[in-house]
C-alpha cells in the first residue's frame, strides 16, 4: 500500500478523498480498475487536484455521458492504462426510469432523490437524476443489488410509481449545464445573499436550505447565512451545481459588485 494519507489531511473533501485513496490502494495492489460511488463532477474534480503529481496512479472521471453533474472517479495504475472507450463501456451504472402521473401532484428531483433513498439507494449510488414533465423521472445509478427495485411498485407521496431498470443508452440524456459567469450588486458578501444571487433562488428558500445544512462552503457544511464570503470561496447546494466567487469590489455606494462563476 502506499501512503496516501497526507493528502487526507489538507483536502476540503475528506470523506470523497478518503474512499479514492482506499481504492487507489486497491487498484494499485490488484492491477485493476476501481470506481467511487457518485459525488458532484465539480467535486471530482476538485479533489483530483491533489493526486495529479502521482505517477502510480491515474483517474477518469465520468458519470454516463459528457455533460453529467454527478461522476463516479475511476482509479487504475499508471503503467496499466485502459482504454477510455473501455473505461465508458464498462461504466458500473445503470439507467433508471420512473413512470408515474405529476399533473396534479408536482414532483421535483429533490423528491425523487428522497424516494430513491427511501427505497435504499443512498446518495453514493444516485448519479444524475432529471424530470420528465408530468410524468415522472429518469436516471442513473450503480448498478450493484438494485434488482429489487426493477419493475416494481412504490408511492411517491399519493402518486403510484413504477420503477424500469435499462440501459444507460435508452434514456432520454438532458441538455448540458454550460459554465455561467453572473455579475451583481449586493448590500454585503453575506453567504445568503451572495448565494441567493448566485443560484438564483429566493433569499428565504437559500437560509432555509443553509440551515438545512444543505450548502456547503469550501467542502464543509454550514449553517449559518450570516458568513461573510471572500474571493476565492466555492458553494455548492444540492442538486443546483457550483459557485465560485471571482471578484469582489466595494462601489462608491458602499455596496458590493461581485463576480461569479456557476458551473
């Protein structure tokens, strides 16, 4: 094995860095090919930072297809490099689609992350998951003990659902999220309010969710909207994507231009 755990200690992402070094070590003592379980691409992304001077080992990143908002990190040896080609075909993901009638009762992706969860897919095993209309949802998933959920019955609220199992191939894949740059003019650098700017959502639904602990600043969660932010700090908020602030300059107003990045 090798020691890995320096770079444990400076991540932002321990819990994400410390199942890549677990399977990096696997992958390195068997000459095989290791997957994650599905984190945000951004946070893929970050955390491979840290290993790009590693010569032992080396990582792709996919998640289903090019423009996915949640990857899995695949860890082979240096000197045993598959093929990409390979490494997509043998993805360890499964497609998901689930049919039920939303006319009248709306149902958001947060609601069909929770019903999966409910039925024991964690988050780790829930890739990208988008809404078909009224009609329900489609997805990707890992592919380990999920045949108990194929062509079975569940209960979305009050709504009937029923889960397919299929290829990744047969679903309807969704446009990509570009990268966004957004300018505005804030009273502060508030976490709220520059968080409210950035992932344009209301001002009390952002605190609401920050108390919720379902933003994080940096890697780490926070609850408190009151934070006051610098250049430099990345937010990310379930299942909307990421924010890194750019710039920040004080106007003559004594008010806050700021400059962000949405990804």
């Amino acid at each position: 094995m090798i020691d890995l755990k320096g770079i444990l200690i400076n991540s932002n992402y321990k819990k994400e860095t410390e199942e890549l070094i677990n399977i990096a070590n696997l992958a390195y003592k068997h000459w095989e090919t290791y997957w994650t379980g599905f984190y945000s691409t951004y946070v893929c992304e970050e955390i491979l930072k840290d290993f790009e001077n590693l010569n032992d080992f080396k990582f792709f990143i996919y998640g289903g297809f090019s423009s996915s908002q949640r990857s899995r990190i695949a860890c082979f040896r240096g000197d045993n490099i598959p093929d990409e080609d390979e490494l997509k075909s043998n993805f360890p993901a499964q497609g998901i689609k689930i049919y039920g009638n939303f006319l009248f009762d709306n149902a958001t992706q947060d609601d069909f992350r929770s019903l999966l969860n409910e039925i024991g897919l964690n988050q780790l095993k829930v890739g990208d998951l988008w809404t078909t209309g009224d009609r329900g949802a489609q997805g990707i998933i890992d592919n380990l003990d999920i045949e108990h959920i194929d062509e079975k019955i569940f209960y979305l609220r009050e709504v009937k659902v029923k889960i397919n199992l299929v290829g990744i191939g047969e679903l309807q894949i969704p446009s990509g999220r570009s990268k966004k740059l957004v300018n505005t003019v804030e009273a502060s650098t508030r976490l709220d309010a520059i968080a409210s700017a950035g992932f344009r959502i209301s001002r009390t639904k952002i605190i609401e969710r920050i108390e919720n602990g379902m933003l994080k600043l940096n890697g780490s969660k926070v609850n408190k909207p009151t934070i006051n932010l610098k250049i430099g700090d990345k937010l990310e908020l379930e299942n909307k994507g990421f924010i890194e602030i750019l710039n920040l300059e004080i106007t003559k107003r004594e008010r806050w231009k700021v400059k962000l990045l949405r990804k």
